[in-house]
C-alpha cells in the first residue's frame, strides 16, 4: 500500500469506527512515515522511541481528527510537537549534564571556586574587579556599588561591562 493522503484518510475515518485491521493498517503506514520524517531531524538511535512516542499521540488523538479535513497534516503537527519535545528534554538533559560538570562529580569545595574567581578577578585592573565582585558576586545594587567605591554609577556598570568582557576574552582563549 502507497501511504497517500487519500489512503491514509480512508484508513483512518475506518479507524475512528472501529475497524481494528484498518487501525492495525493506519498505524503501519504512519509508522513508516514517522521514520522518514524524523529520519532527517534525530539521532538513528531516538528514532524508534519518538516514532512510538508520537504513534501514542495518534492513538490518544484518533478522536479529535475531523474527516473533512486532510490526515497528513494533522500527523505532521502531532509529529513536530512530539518532535519539539524531544528536543526540549534532550535540551533539559544536557543542561543537567552541565550543571553536574560545573558543580562537579566530587564536591568541589566552594572555597576553590571563590579562589579560581579571585584569581580571575586578580587579572583585571582594581575598579573592574571591585565593581564586578561587589555587584555580581555579593549582589549590591549599581547605586550601592557606587557608594562603596566612590565611583559614579556610570563608572561602575562601565567597569562591570569591560570587565566582564576581558574575562569572558580569557575564558574563551583557555
């Protein structure tokens, strides 16, 4: 059998009245069309599972497909919004991933951060560092910065940007 929108839309309508070997059929074609239209946009080894995971949302939407309407489309809507949230959860995984790297797998005490920051900030001219560790690091306000270090409120965020933009230089250059 061709999977064609035509076909595909008698298979379902048949589905949705309850004929099992035309729901057994639909899925089959739906199934091959899956894999060839997440084929192009995941990893060969998530394939079978968001091919599954988007057959599921058929299933659970076979009732909400309105036959006057074409069937292709519909599936190409419950396939990129199956396919949007595996991007989002392999997106939360490595987020997660990263923040296990940056914490560190052996408790890295807070205290050899605060040095390695110290030793950073040790690299750039005394008003930037003051400015970037009183306003990032302790959380004063601009205007509170700027009280402490006798410098305008100007002066401060202009500090705060040049530093921050010499250490994101270093950073990348490492």
């Amino acid at each position: 059998m061709r999977a064609d929108e035509a076909s595909l839309a008698r298979l379902m309508a048949m589905s949705q009245k309850g004929d099992r070997q035309a729901y057994a059929t639909l899925l089959a074609e739906c199934q091959r069309w899956l894999r060839r239209y997440f084929a192009r946009r995941i990893a060969p080894s998530q394939l079978d599972d968001l091919v599954q995971e988007t057959l599921m949302a058929l299933h659970n939407k076979l009732a909400t497909w309105d036959p006057s309407r074409p069937f292709l489309p519909w599936l190409a809507a419950i396939a990129r919004y199956r396919w949007v949230d595996h991007l989002r959860r392999l997106y939360r995984a490595d987020e997660c991933e990263l923040e296990e790297e940056i914490i560190g797998n052996d408790d890295e005490p807070a205290i050899t951060a605060r040095i390695s920051i110290d030793r950073l900030l040790g690299t750039l001219p005394e008003p930037q560092a003051r400015a970037i560790s009183l306003v990032k690091i302790e959380g004063l306000s601009i205007a509170q910065a700027s009280q402490k270090t006798g410098q305008s409120e100007s002066l401060v965020k202009v500090n705060i940007h040049r530093g921050l933009k010499k250490l994101a230089a270093m950073v990348e250059k490492a």
